[in-house]
C-alpha cells in the first residue's frame, strides 16, 4: 500500500484552483463551522434542551409505584417531604353538593306575549280598514249598532229592536245590506284570505260565520287579548310531566331580553299548554255572556290557538353553572409530614394508602421542583454540548446538514419520548396487575430504537455517541432502575456492531432478534447478580426483554419509511433494491447504450471499492455509478464506448457542438433520474461526476481553429456546468468514471503504468480544486488511489498464450477460427 498523502504532487500544490464556483461558494448548504450554521446549530440545541429537560422532569425525584388497592407493599415508602393530601372522597361529596344546589335554569320569552298581542290587534285592524275602505260609514254604524247593544244588554242576533227612530231603522238597514253585499265579494274573500293568514289560526266554518256575522268587530280581538296576556306574563311550558325531577325543587327563570331572574319555588305559578288552554275556555266563560254561546265558542278556539310555551328549560346554561359551582369548592386535604411512614414493605394497600402515594407520585414542591428543573438544563446542556463538539470533529456529513442535525434531533427527542410513554403505559398495567413490579414492565421498553435507525443511517462512530447519550439520559431519568441504562448500552453497541450490514429487509428482523437476545443473556445475568429471585422470576424477566426486542423491531420498521421520505439519508436496504441489474433504466440502457452500460458497471465496482477502503458508503456509491450515465442514452452514439468500430461522429461537427451534446447527457440524466423517481442522493450524483470540468479535447480543437478575427475561445464554453462533488461516495465516482476511462484509453496497462495513470488523474482532479467540497483527506486519496489501482489491475491482467497444435493449425488453413478452441480449451481447463 502506499504511504498515505504520497498521491498528491505537493510541488503542485500551490497552484492548485479551486472548483467552486462564485455561485457555490457563496450559496452552500450552512454547517455548524460557517456564522449561520452556527447560529442555527445553536438554536437546534436549546430546543432539543428543552424538549429533552421537559421530558425528563417528571421523572427528577424519582417514581413513585402507584400500587392498587388490595396489593403488597414491596418496599417501605416514607414521605420525602411534607405535604398536603387531598382528601379526594370529602372533596367530591362537597362538589356534589354544590351542584345539587343549583336550580334548573330556564329561559322566559318576554317578548311572547306583546308578539302574540300584535299579531291578534293587527288582523283584526287590517279587516277593519277594509270595512271602512269599501263601505266606510255603513260599517260605521253597524258597528256602533253593536257597541250599543252591548252596553244595553240587548239581543245581539236582533239588534235593530232597540231601535226607535223609523228613519235610523231605515238608514240601519241600507247599512247592513251594504255590508252584507261587500262580504260576498271576491275583495272581501281575499281581505278574509289575509287575515287568516296574519293571525295564523286554522278556523273551521263555523267560526268563519261567528266571525261575519260580528263583522270582524275589534272588540273580539281585544277579548282574546286580554285572556292570553296574563298566561304569557307568568310564563307556560310545554308540559309540568315533562320537566327534569330535579325541576321539582325549584327553578331560576331567566329574561332573555333583560337577563334578570327570579326563582320559581312552586309550580303553580307558571302553567303549562293543557293548563293554559283549559284556562282559556273558563276566562271565555266569564267574559261572554250565556246568550253568546257562537262569540264564547270563537274566542275559546282563537285563544286556545294561540297559546305557544314561552319558558324553556336551557340544559346548556345549568350545566355550565353546575360546573361553575363544583369548581369553586375548594379541596379538602389533609397534612402529612416529612419522613411520615406511608406504608411498610409487606403491607396491605388500602384505599387510604393509595390516595398518599398517588398524591406522594405527583406532589413537588416549588423548590423542589425548581431544583430539579435546574440541574436536568445543566446536564443536558453538558451533554448535548460535548456531542456537538464530537460531530463537529467527526462528523462531517452531519455538520454540514441542517437537515441531518434535525433528524438526529428527532431521534434522539423521540427515544426518549418513547421511554417516557412506556414508563406512563406501563404504570397503569401494575395496577391490574400488582404482582409484575414495574421494572419488569420496563425491559419490554424499545431500548434501542434509536440506536438501531442510527445505525442504518450513519457511521459506527455515531451509532456509539447516540447510544452513551440515551443510556445516560435514561440512566437519569429512570434512576431508581438501573438496568434499563445498562440495556440501552448493550443493545446499542449491537447496533453499532451491525453498521452496513443491513443488506435485506429481514436484516432488521435479525438485529432486532440479536438486541433481544443479548438483552435476556443481561437481565439474567443481572438478576443472578442480585441473587434476590428465583430461576422462574428470570425466565418472565427474560421474556420481556425478549418482547423489548420485538417492540424494537416494529416502531424502527414503521419508522423507516419515513424518515426516507422526510430527509436525505437512505438505507442499505434501498440502495441494493437500486442496484438491481433487472431496473428498468439499466435494462434500457444495455439495450440503447452497451457501451456506457458496461462503463456504469466498471465505474460501480471501483468506486464501491474506494468507498470500502475510506469507510464511506459503498453501497450509495455503486448505485450512484450505475446511474451516472444515464443521459447517455438519448444520443449514445456521440459516446466514444458505444461507436463500435463506426466513423466519430463529431469528426463532422464543429468543437462548440460536440461540447454541447457531451454536456447535455448531464441535463438529460438529471431529467430520466427524477422521471423515474430515484433517489436524491443519486441524482446529486449526476452532474457532480464530472463536476466544473473542462472538456480537454474539444477546448484544444477549439483552440487549434481558432480565428485572430474573432473572439478568444473562452474555458466556460467547454466546461460541465457542475456542481463539484459534495460527498465522499460522489468524489469517489468522480474519480472511478474519470480513471475507467483512462484506462480503458491505455494502450500499456502494466501495473506501473496504471500506477501512474490513477495518479495522474487523482492529481489533476485535485489540483483542479474538483475535490474541494467533498470531505476527503489526503490519506483518503491514498488508500483510494490503492483500491484503484489493485481493480484496475486485476481487470487488465495478462493472459497466457497458450500455443497452436498441428491439429488446430491444420483447422485454421482450412478457414476456420482457431480461437474457438482456443477458447474451448481455456474454458476446459478453468483458466479464462
């Protein structure tokens, strides 16, 4: 191997450019070295504080067993401090107390009775003004005929007997007749028509008679008037038989129009509907006399009509009151002192016993509670701190990304937050379940979800940072319980063992059932440390731990799809379903460009083998390099590996043109690439393989032609438009297309000459400033530089020629190709 940092000509080095472009250099994606990286790495951090800080203090003093009633006491549990305990039972009996208090609240409509007085003056005055209109003073005096009548006690059906002037008899009579004649009129058909309709009464032919024969007279309405205002006054509901019982103690009327009240304690003084009409029917008695039974009978239909419940019950507004009163009665408690024994270790729970020690669960005092809100943000600060610096130092991907500093946020907030939600689940079985301590419940927690999706994501460095901050985050949190922070480690350090290896969808499976594994072999080996159980407590304290794995297994496999789709990191899992040699474009591109297909594949091979020498991503590089061509295929026979021994079809084109179709398979590639939905990461690929280079051979034919009379040939005419690559996996297939290439080209492919070639080309891209945003470092170009040359190498070996016997010889003189048995030969002999 050679000695690393060796590849570069450091002679060179201080001419060396750079392949940033104004645009790009200026424009870059912020990491935590750059003043707005910082400032946004700073912000992430506070928020993951807070979160983390949040999540935490519920757990600062410890957890408090909530054991159910009828349980053992495993353990004694004192008060650590003194406190007030709601006397829950007395508290509920006084809050039910207050809301049986409350009355019923109904609402009285106020405005029912003036509506209904309204209605009943206006469609007697509208057939009035009718009269008056059409027969004016006859219906005059034929109203004030009755007018007469009725304050002499006369015969209403014979009314004109009380007259004693012949000439008023005869005037009287004209009257009448001229009444009667406009009541049969259609005009008088459509004024009846109207008032039906304004009073809003369904009347029967009799009434309509009753009412002809009175001629509408106003003094009818007034006495229905005056029957139905004061039932409106007190108030009528639909029915007394209908109320709520708890009507029957008494309730609060409400104005809706004032939104004063009063308190109604007996019943008799409102009415409801059949009480208001049979009232009706008796005031119609009183104030019609016997001789009128036609005017008792219509004003008892009419009245009746018009009775409607103008009292409510507001079942909204009684319950927002008795809510209001249960909630101004103030808790009963009762004192317990610091160091008050709550129960002993062996004793029965009783109901007592559990109110303390729920009360013991969620009381904190002010100071306490303030204490342990401050040393929680202290350590956290601590923590989170010295794991910026780590990936500061590193890891570069991640400083670099925004985007990934958030999902390792996510991550690490999230495990946390699923510890927290098992520890609150887990509470709630010990109480239907008091003989499983809760610390048995807690080995089926998902200890290792977040270690387990680092390490399909990231480095085995990062996998081993996240997996000692929750443990010791959980070790905190959960301190009264060990070993959840001893298997948060285990199971992590198993993750971090699997990095890269998660080659298949079952590959989740089997780590998951590996963290299982080694989570029962460390529960057993803790509880036999402790020697308190016996072999059957282990076996079920296994099983959860086993179950914990299976937990595990399910939320990272949910999970996974996800955080694909939300951000730019991909799984090894993906990227071998991308290298599928049966994807449709690469099965497109053997058919439409051989040539460049079996370049994709030369390219994937070594650069999957730089990436395997550095620790990179060999997997996103191979699949990378199996994509980067694409572009190629739209006009691949401008493609010097697909000519096939045919004429150069830009010997015919001018050096500006040529340019132009090599630098379009870029564009063209990026299009095919989202077309067929493939991944971020391996579109970015596309045009940062060749990078802000220069097309060497058509800029020098250019240069060759070029005229004194015209503009000078300018480099950017012959350069791909970039950007440089951003990745190591994408420097890595910059560097295997560009020495392919070259050593497809090589006439001599001896060991040294390859040698050579590899560094060549590594210099010129580092010297071209090609490399300079892609995270390599000197001794990464080295070992990289040696991987190329042992493929390369192996892939031009020298064959042995083997030599032509008579026979073959004779074959050949007859005109057939003595290759083939040549070739039958080597295959025979396993030496091709």
């Amino acid at each position: 191997m050679s000695p690393a940092g060796k590849i570069i000509n450091i002679d060179a080095f201080k001419n060396k450019a750079s392949g940033l472009r104004p645009s790009q250099s200026g424009n870059g994606t912020a990491g935590a070295g750059t003043p707005g990286g910082l400032k946004f790495t700073i912000l992430l951090a506070c928020a993951v504080i807070a979160a983390l800080s949040y999540i935490m203090i519920p757990a600062g003093k410890g957890i408090i067993p909530i054991l159910p009633v009828g349980s053992i006491a495993p353990k004694n549990i004192k008060a650590p401090e003194e406190m007030l305990v709601e006397d829950k039972e007395s508290t509920e009996k006084n809050r039910r107390k207050a809301m049986e208090a409350v009355l019923d609240i109904y609402d009285y409509d106020s405005e029912a009775e003036k509506e209904i007085s309204e209605k009943i003056s206006q469609a007697f005055t509208t057939m009035a003004n009718g009269y008056k209109t059409i027969v004016g003073s006859s219906y005059t005096m034929v109203i004030e005929e009755f007018e007469k009548a009725e304050t002499q006690d006369a015969e209403t059906e014979n009314p004109d007997k009380t007259a004693q002037d012949a000439e008023l008899q005869k005037k009287l009579a004209e009257s009448k007749q001229a009444v009667a004649d406009f009541e049969k009129s259609e005009a008088f058909e459509t004024l009846e028509s109207g008032f039906k309709t304004a009073l809003g009464v369904e009347l029967d032919e009799k009434s309509i008679q009753t009412l002809r024969y009175y001629h509408y007279w106003s003094k009818l309405g007034e006495r229905i008037s005056s029957i139905v205002s004061p039932l409106f006054s007190k108030g009528i509901v639909i029915r007394k038989s209908q109320l709520p019982a708890s009507s029957s103690k008494g309730i609060t009327i409400r104005v809706l129009s004032t939104g004063a009240e009063r308190i109604v304690k007996n019943f008799e003084n409102i009415y409801d509907a059949p009480e208001a009409r049979k009232i009706v029917k008796d005031r119609s008695v009183e104030i019609v006399p016997g001789d009128r039974p036609a005017q008792r009978r219509l004003i008892g239909i009419v009245a009746g009509a018009m009775i409607q419940p103008n009292l409510t019950f507001n079942h909204k507004e009684t319950d927002i009151r008795m809510a209001g009163a249960a909630k101004a009665v103030n808790p009963v408690f009762f004192q317990i002192q610091r160091g008050e024994m709550i129960i002993r270790e062996g004793a029965r729970v009783t109901p007592a016993h559990m109110e303390k020690l729920k009360s013991l669960a969620g009381n904190v005092e002010d100071e306490g509670r303030f204490a342990a809100v401050a040393g929680t943000l202290i350590f956290n600060i601590l923590l989170i701190t010295l794991s910026i610096l780590f990936l500061n130092k590193y890891h570069e991907e991640a400083r670099d990304s925004p985007k990934l500093q958030i999902l390792i946020a996510l991550l690490l907030v999230t495990h946390m937050a699923l510890i927290l939600i098992a520890v609150n689940v887990f509470t709630v079985f010990i109480q239907q379940t008091p003989q499983i301590p809760l610390q048995t419940y807690l080995l089926a927690a998902p200890l290792a979800f977040g270690p387990m999706i680092v390490s399909i994501f990231f480095t085995t460095q990062l996998t081993v940072l996240f997996t000692i901050v929750v443990s010791v985050l959980t070790g905190l949190m959960l301190r009264d319980y060990p070993i959840l922070a001893l298997l948060t480690i285990t199971g992590g350090m198993v993750c971090a063992y699997q990095v890269r290896h998660y080659y298949k969808r079952s590959a989740v499976l089997k780590v998951g059932l590996l963290i299982a594994f080694v989570n029962a072999l460390v529960v057993i080996a803790y509880v036999l440390i402790g020697s308190k159980h016996a072999f059957d407590s282990q076996l079920y304290e296994a099983g959860f731990a086993l179950a914990g794995g299976a937990l595990t297994v399910t939320l990272v496999s949910g999970a996974l799809p996800l955080i694909e789709s939300l951000f730019p990191v991909v799984s090894d899992i993906k990227l071998l379903e991308l290298t599928n040699l049966n994807h449709k474009l690469l099965e497109k591109m053997i058919m439409k460009a051989p040539g460049t297909y079996h370049h994709s594949m030369m390219v994937g091979n070594l650069a999957e083998e730089a990436c395997k020498s550095i620790g990179a991503n060999a997997l996103l590089a191979k699949a990378g390099a199996l994509f980067h061509d694409i572009g190629k295929m739209k006009k691949s026979e401008y493609f010097v590996e697909n000519h096939r021994n045919q004429q150069n079809p830009h010997d015919k084109l001018t050096p500006y043109m040529s340019a132009l179709i090599l630098t379009n398979h870029i564009k063209d590639g990026m299009e095919l690439a989202k077309k067929h939905k493939l991944l971020p990461q391996i579109i970015k690929m596309i045009p940062e393989h060749h990078g802000t280079q220069l097309i060497k051979v058509f800029y020098r034919k250019a240069k060759d032609a070029e005229d004194i009379n015209r503009a000078e040939v300018s480099k950017d005419d012959f350069r791909y438009p970039g950007p440089i690559p951003s990745s190591r996996e994408s420097a890595c297939v910059a560097l295997a297309d560009s020495i392919e290439a070259a050593a497809r080209a090589c006439k001599d492919p001896s060991h040294q000459r390859i040698k050579e070639l590899v560094t060549e080309v590594i210099n010129d891209k580092f010297m071209q400033g090609q490399l300079d945003n892609s995270h390599l470092t000197l001794r990464d170009l080295a070992l990289i530089a040696d991987s190329f040359i042992h493929v390369v190498s192996s892939m031009h070996h020298h064959r042995v020629e083997y030599p032509v016997d008579e026979k073959e010889q004779d074959v050949a003189n007859a005109g057939e190709d003595p290759h083939a048995n040549r070739d039958r030969l080597e295959a025979e002999n396993g030496r091709t």
